[in-house]
C-alpha cells in the first residue's frame, strides 16, 4: 500500500463523504418529522440561484426519488478498494461478492427500515429498495416533498451546455431530521440535472458524404482541393472502418474473443432492434453474429418516460453503438444492457446501480457525460455515483467512462473544464485518437482527436472562426477541479500533482475516421459511421474482456487504472503524439457543445492542431491519456 495512494483516496474521500458523518449508525427509535434538521450539503445545483429563478414548480407534479443510504465505513471501504486494485498489495485481485459488500459495507435493514418509515410518515409512498440497499426509492407530489425534505423546489432558467434551458432544482438546502442525517447522504430526482448527461456520439450524414469518402487512408482523396499536407498525409474523411479493420487496429488474434466474460452497457431507452440490426450489421462488417441468449437487456418497470424531451432516439443510437463496439472487440463475450427509464431525475442513477448491484457483468461501459463540465450537478448526485463506483471496484467491476466531445469543454462551459463522471477516482477515463490505417490495416496517421476546422477559400483554407474558433470535435480531458491526484498518476501526470487527470487511456473516436454501425432508423435499416468518445469507451471495455479471457481463471481486472500505469511506459500502450495530417469533407460533423459551419461546402479538417488548450504529447497527456492499446496490450493486462 503506497503512502500517496492512500493519502490522495483519502482526500478525495473527504470531498466525496462531505456529505456523510463520520460515524453512520442507525438511529434507535423511528424518527418523525421534526424542527431539528439538518442540511444535506451539496444539494443544490450551481445553475440554481435566486438570480436563474423564475417560478415556483407546480406543487401537484408528482416525482420519483432515491434516498441514498450511506455507505458503513466509507474510509474502510476506500481504503479497501485502493488496496484490492493496486498490483503487489497483499489484497490485490481478492474482490468481494455483492452479498459480501453488502453485509461489510452497505447500510443495515435498520437503517432502511428507519428511513422508509420517516419517509412514510412524511406522506411519501415508499415504491422498493434497491438490492444493494444503496437507495431507498419513493414518489410524492412536489409539495409533499418539499415538506418532508424542508426545502422549496423552484424552476430556473439559466444557460447549460451553450443553450438556455429551464430546470427545477430546489431553491435551498434539503434538510433531513439530525436523527437520521448521518444515514441519508442525499435525495436525488428532486431537480433535472440528470438531463444534463448526455450520449457522447455523433452519427455521420451517409448522403453527403459516402460518394466522396475514404475505406482507408488515402484510397480517395480530393486533388481538386489545395493540398495542405505532404502526399500520403491528406485523405478524404474515411466511410468508418469495419469490425475486420478495428480488431486489426488493435492487434487482435482470432483467439481474443471475451469468451467468459460479460461487458456491461448502461444507457437510457431501448432499441427494439438491437438484436436483428447488430446482425445485419455483422454479416456486412466481417463480425461474428450474436448467439442465443449473447444479448439481454435489463428494462426497468412500467416502461419508459419523457422520451420526446429526452430525444430517446439519440440514446437508442448510443445503445446501438455501444453494443456493436463491444462486440466487435469481444464477439463471445456476453453483453448485457442497462436501461434508465428516462434521462430526466434517476433514471441513470438507477441502471448504473442496478449494473453494480447485479454483480453479474465484468466491465461496465458508460458512453454519457455531464454536458456542461463538472459543476452542473450537484454535488449530492456527484457523491451517488462515486459511491456505486466505489462498490463496483470491490467487486472487482471495471467502469469505464467516454470523457466527451467538445474538448475541454470552454465552448459549453465557458471555460476549460473537465466532464463528469469521467472525471471520477473510481473510473478508467478514456479519450479519443484519430486513426487513418493504410489498406494493409497498418497506421499511416495515429495522433489524438483534436480537430480543427477549415473552410476553402479560393486556393487555400481559412480557419473556421465560430464561437469556439476553429475547433471542431475532440476528446475531453484536463484537470479535474473536483478530485485529487491518486498515487498511480503520480510521475505520469504533469503539473503540480493535486489534482486527478483526465483520461486515462484512448481509443479510436474521430468520426472522420469512425466506425461503422448498423442500425434501424424510422423502419430502415442502414449502415453509417460513427464517432465520438462514446465509440472509444466500448471499445476499451472490449479489450478489458478480452484480456479477461486471457487471465488464470478468468479473472476479474477490478478498478483498472492502477494497472494501466503500471504498464505507462511499456509497448503495450503506444504513446500518441501530434501528427500533422488532415482530412477533407463535404460535410462537417455535429458534437453537442461544438460550433461547425452547416451545409456541403469543401472543408478540411486538420488532427491534433491544438485548436484550443488539449493536444497530445509525449508521455501522459489530456486528449489520451497514456495513449493507445497496442499490440501486447492484452497480454500485459491479462498478467
């Protein structure tokens, strides 16, 4: 057990724990309603102030919440999950089943049976508790609920994300009885922060652009436009590479395949087509099919809501992606989906917990983030997550996270910012390289995904200026300004230090050289290319399995990263520095956050410019992290 390692956990568990007490004991007698409260910190959203508000919220809209328990000896806990992750600890690997977690670490049927009984006394309707007893579920009208948790529950209209959006919040502090503060850590689905996560993906206009793309690197390329770069280096966007080309990217044997092992994918909504378009697809991209009973989905309770106002659509894309990723990474693996009944309240929360909960998946994909940096939500809803990933790294559970889309995110934020839950102590963040292979599947380009934007004037390219100047996708990464430095970044991470650095490890994800993905729009199926840190995630998650496969026993990995910077360095992962290469388009590509020209017009697109602070580097650096799998990365992290 290293010094730093325990020290950094320790300080990042104080800001995750600021909301519990240090001793979490079950109170003795049923607790009522009472005067003496005391307030949950960090329940408000930043967005949330007397300035943004402009109503009082309908007191009759009834609302679905979790109360979340505490965890019993949060320090104990994390200290455990540092130990059970780091290589050479007497506890490494010795991960503990979900009934074990849960009689040495989650809160006692005391506890639960205490809360539910205040909650009912409150006149809230008490619906289930998970498996877990991480969440004690209710729902209530509005006004009920800001009589029980002593607050008022407001709408505020402010700008998130680049847009100005209205969302209800409580407009102060929710309060608990002291009796039973040091048990609740928080209450969320009280304010709509949860819309702010987001599907981190973009799908390409096939129409405007299959005629003029590329099935490798320079197989087409516009001569009719001025060529910005030495032949061999500028090329026409590629079409998306299929599954052959992808596990070639990544070295893969015909022997790394997952079997044993089962990737989980968490997500919002459901693709009735699934099943039938990652076949399709499958049959045209060089992957195996999915097997019988390969595929299950975990489908939540009365159906699904809001999906208009949640464009439940660009999460049925998201779960297509994710699925057919894995899959053509790890095609024996078994996958298992997730789905959150909405993206508004705790519709993620509750497939991300029930993912844990269940035990019963390996590595756990998450293709989302916090649309506006860090800061939007609130810190309570923050803490939930942390603590699910907390119990998925004892349980030997790798969750690997997509960091974004809009880079350091200044567009939508304002300034730089790292996203969340990327940004979390308990995740692999994983970033985005752009990749050109050659008609070999060898790389010709390989350099990190930060793309700069051109538009051809005469015979040149001027550099876009849009809101965010010339960028115009790439990965998120950067300090986090929430969580401190764990020991395994230590040396590798540049700066001062204190703070954790975002990503970890990267994985192809410029859609201007995606993949391509098979799915069923308004009843027609077809196949297009995607992109997106959402496309890197899976992929990693894919490898993890693989490297499962490979492990005496089959082997849970656990909370990868320490292992991941144990092999820094190495030549199992390829460091990624700039490489002055670009690509032309007809069209350019739309991420959430990011300013682009509209229209067919003659762009060029240049990789890993430094369009705004983040490019790679030599060693660790923000847009990759580590760098890249390459190939004896499976076999490294299978040891």
């Amino acid at each position: 057990m290293h010094s730093r390692l325990w020290h950094a956990l320790a300080a990042t568990a104080a800001l995750l724990a600021s909301t519990v007490a240090t001793a979490v004991a079950a109170p003795s007698t049923p607790s009522g309603d009472t005067a003496d409260r005391t307030p949950i910190t960090g329940s408000t959203p930043a967005w949330a102030t007397p300035h943004t508000e402009v109503a009082h919220a309908d007191g009759n809209t009834v609302r679905h919440i979790k109360v979340a328990l505490a965890i019993r000896d949060q320090a104990g806990a994390e200290r455990l999950a540092a130990q059970l992750a780091t290589p050479g600890s007497a506890e490494h690997g010795e991960f503990l089943s979900s009934k074990e977690f849960l009689d040495r670490f989650a809160a006692t049927q005391d506890t639960v049976d205490q809360v539910s009984q205040w909650l009912a006394t409150q006149g809230l309707h008490v619906t289930g508790v998970s498996a877990n007893r991480h969440f004690v579920n209710a729902e209530a009208s509005t006004a009920a609920l800001e009589s029980a948790f002593g607050t008022r529950i407001a709408a505020f209209r402010t700008r998130i994300d680049g847009a100005v959006r209205t969302l209800t919040a409580p407009a102060s502090p929710v309060t608990v009885p002291t009796s039973l503060r040091a048990s609740i850590t928080a209450v969320l689905g009280l304010d709509d922060s949860a819309t702010l996560l987001k599907p981190q993906h973009t799908r390409t206009n096939a129409a405007a652009t299959e005629q003029h793309c590329a099935r490798w690197w320079g197989e087409q390329n516009n001569t009719d436009v001025p060529q910005k770069y030495p032949s061999g280096f500028q090329s026409n966007a590629l079409c998306g590479y299929t599954g052959t080309q992808v596990r070639a990217m990544y070295k893969l044997s015909n022997g790394s395949t997952g079997a044993g092992t089962t990737i989980g994918v968490v997500g919002a909504y459901n693709s009735d087509t699934i099943v039938a378009d990652t076949n399709q697809a499958a049959g045209q991209l060089g992957v195996p099919p999915l097997a019988d009973g390969q595929y299950s989905a975990v489908l939540p309770e009365g159906g699904f809501t809001d999906a208009a106002e949640c464009g439940a659509e660009g999460w049925a894309a998201e779960q297509t992606l994710d699925v057919q990723a894995s899959h053509t990474v790890a095609p024996a693996a078994k996958i298992r989906y997730y789905a959150g009944k909405t993206c508004k309240g705790t519709g993620i929360y509750e497939a991300f917990n029930l993912a844990v909960a269940d035990n019963a998946v390996d590595v756990i994909s998450n293709s989302y983030g916090n649309a506006d940096g860090e800061n939007s939500l609130p810190q309570m809803a923050r803490d939930q997550f942390n603590a699910m990933a907390l119990q998925a790294a004892i349980q030997g559970q790798t969750v690997t996270v997509s960091t974004g889309d809009a880079g350091n995110n200044s567009g939508p934020v304002g300034h730089p910012a790292a996203s969340f839950p990327s940004s979390s102590p308990w995740v692999v963040a994983v970033g985005g390289t752009s990749v050109g292979l050659d008609q070999n599947n060898q790389p010709t380009v390989l350099t990190g995904w930060e793309n700069s934007g051109n538009t051809q004037s005469g015979s040149s390219w001027a550099p876009q200026q849009d809101t965010d100047g010339p960028f115009a996708s790439g990965a998120g990464g950067g300090s986090s300004a929430l969580y401190y430095m764990p020991n395994w970044q230590v040396g590798f991470v540049p700066g001062n230090g204190e703070k954790r650095g975002v990503p970890d490890i990267a994985a192809l994800a410029d859609s201007y050289t995606g993949m391509l993905v098979g799915q069923t729009i308004k009843g027609q199926f077809g196949i297009g290319s995607y992109g997106g840190t959402s496309l890197a995630s899976p992929l990693i998650a894919g490898l993890v399995a693989d490297a499962q496969q490979a492990r005496s026993g089959n082997a849970r990995a656990g909370m990868l990263t320490p292992i991941l910077y144990s092999l820094g360095g190495s030549s199992a992962i390829a460091d990624v520095v700039p490489q002055k290469a670009g690509v032309w388009t007809p069209m350019m590509h739309a991420f959430g956050g990011v300013a682009v020209p509209g229209g067919q017009g003659s762009y060029l697109i240049d990789f890993d410019a430094r369009p705004q602070n983040l490019q790679s580097s030599p060693g660790w650096d923000p847009v990759t992290g580590l760098g890249t799998p390459a190939d004896g990365f499976i076999t490294a992290l299978s040891q």
